[in-house]
C-alpha cells in the first residue's frame, strides 16, 4: 500500500522523480523547504530513500562578485551543455533574499535559452531564517536531481560572503567569475575565494574590454600559483570568457571535465565526496540541535534573562551560555 500523508503520495512521487519528472521535483522542494514538521519530515523522507538510487553527476559551483554576469554565463555554459546532450539542473542560493526580497526571478529570466529548455530545472533556494537552512536544502536538491538523473548540477550563489564557503562545501569543482578592474575595495573578498577556487574565469571580455581582461587574467594567473597546493593536484586555470559572444565558453566545460578526469584517475573526486558527507553530518546535527533550542519557548525566556544579565555585566556570556546549556540538557535530554 502507497503511503499517503496529505494527500502527498510519497511512492508516486518517489517514482516520477526517478523517471525525472521535473514537476515532481518541484513538489519534493517545495516539501523539504516546508516550514510545517509533517511535510519537512516527508521531505526527509523523500530524501533518504532517493539517495539510495543516486547517478553519476557532476556537481559545480559558481560564484562571483555582483555585476559579474553569473546568470548570462550559466545561460551561455548550460545551452552548451544542453546541446552536447547533458541534463543540467541549477539551483540558485540567495542569502540576502530575506532582507532584500532577492534578485532570484530577475536572474532566471536572464537565463532565457536556458529557462526554455524543457529538460532543464532551475531552482531558487530562499533564505529563510538561516544559512544554514539554505544549505540543508541545497544539498538535499542536489540529491534530488542525482536521482532524477541530471548529469551536471550547478550551484549559483547570488550573494557574497559566508555563501561562497557553503557553496564550496557541497560541490565537487569550484569556478570564480571575476571581472578586470573591479576595484582593490574587492581585494579581500578575492583572497579567500581565490584560494578555493579551481578555474578563475573573467567574464565579459568582448569589444573594448578584451585586453583589459586578458591582463587581469594573467595577473590572476601568477597570484594563483602563489597558493599552497591543492589535496586534489589540480593547478588552478584563469583565463577569460565572453558570455555574449559565446567565447571561451566551450574551454570552461573543456576545464572541468579535465579537473574531473584526474581527480577520478587520483582518487580525489571520491574522498573529497566523503569528506563532505561527513562535513554535512556535523552541520545537519549542529542545526537540528539549535533548531531544537530555539523552538523552546521556555528556554527562549532563559535566553532573554541571560541576555539581559550579560548585558549589565551580572554574568559573563561563557557563564550564561552553560547555564542555559544545562537547562536544554535538563528540560529536552530529560538529565540532571
């Protein structure tokens, strides 16, 4: 007998998602991104069971600075993707849409060949009230479009910052779009993205602008190998791209698909996985825990004396945060 929980028929649903039925996909989000238990609890579900019959797929991540272009590169290297046969779903992280209302819709309709295609799934991820949150939905879409059986999944971030770590956290290759000239108030954002990043590609090199891209490239290039090497011993490639014009565009999928080969032949491709499935067991632990804290009412009313407390200077916070760490312990775990 199917099982049935609202009216949601997990089965079914199961089912078409594995025959990658895009709809499908959509309603299983829409579950997981639930703020109701019943139906988050059957995202889960949903989730646990379709990891069993995961694909092969490849997984990159696509970050930048706003202005960048992130969206008219992806239309540009999805449609590449699309015409060479692969199945390409894009799922869009948006940090700042809680504050902001997002640009989540103005980016799709950038993606115009793209959004078009009826075998592509494009997918913001809202906010919510955490990053965190984000994070676990993110990477429980990716799980689902493997099983619908999308070969190359692209993770966009929209904001920057804390995003850009998370992104890097899930994907297997991580490309930076970056543009020439952008400015030394950049600086130290590039620094610590640089570092993760295995292709540096700047973006917007047509007309006027192409030799100034170029030059930014190879100054990139020569500061990129001033990093410590990667576990994966792949060399980091910078070099330039035109969106509009369709140029380079073939290189970057020519890139990753080399950064795929040899970290497969190395062994990399498969411990970096893991090493990330164990990274996300921590963080899905650490926020169930909190989520637990939070959704208290009692221990929210501790928390707000303690504040006040910490606030006069009665207590310190180290002194505050174990009090109310015993109480959670006491109240939730049931110990003394």
């Amino acid at each position: 007998m199917q099982k049935k929980h609202n009216q949601v028929d997990i089965k079914l649903l199961e089912s078409e998602i594995l025959n990658g039925d895009i709809k499908s996909i959509s309603k299983a989000l829409t579950l997981i991104e639930s703020n109701l238990p019943q139906y988050h609890n059957l995202g889960n579900e949903l989730v646990n069971s379709l990891t069993k019959h995961k694909k092969n797929s490849l997984r990159i991540g696509i970050t930048g600075v706003p202005g960048v272009g992130k969206s008219t590169f992806i239309d540009a290297f999805g449609t590449l993707l699309t015409e060479s046969g692969k199945q390409v779903a894009v799922l869009a992280i948006d940090p700042s849409s809680g504050e902001s209302g997002g640009s989540i819709l103005g980016d799709k309709t950038r993606m115009n060949e793209l959004s078009k295609h009826p075998k592509v799934f494009i997918r913001p991820t809202a906010a919510g009230t955490t990053l965190g949150g984000v994070a676990r939905a993110t990477r429980e879409s990716i799980f689902l479009c493997e099983a619908a059986g999308f070969d190359v999944i692209i993770i966009e971030t929209v904001g920057v910052g804390q995003s850009e770590t998370m992104v890097h956290s899930m994907v297997d290759f991580f490309l930076l779009l970056m543009l020439s000239g952008a400015g030394d108030e950049l600086q130290g954002i590039k620094r610590g993205i640089m570092e993760m990043a295995d292709a540096l590609v700047i973006t917007k090199a047509d007309g006027e602008n192409e030799k100034k891209a170029e030059m930014a490239s190879r100054e990139y290039a020569n500061a990129m190998h001033l990093f410590p090497p990667k576990k994966s011993e792949w060399v980091p490639l910078s070099f330039t791209c035109s969106s509009q014009e369709k140029k380079n565009i073939d290189k970057v999928w020519n890139t990753i698909e080399s950064f795929e080969n040899q970290t497969k032949i190395n062994g990399w491709f498969e411990e970096h996985r893991h090493i990330q499935d164990k990274y996300w067991l921590r963080e899905t632990l650490k926020e169930m825990i909190l989520d637990e804290f939070f959704e208290n009412d009692d221990l929210l009313e501790q928390l707000k004396l303690k504040e006040e407390q910490v606030f006069k200077g009665e207590i310190s916070s180290f002194q505050a945060a174990e009090t109310l760490f015993n109480a959670f312990n006491s109240k939730v775990r049931g110990t003394n």
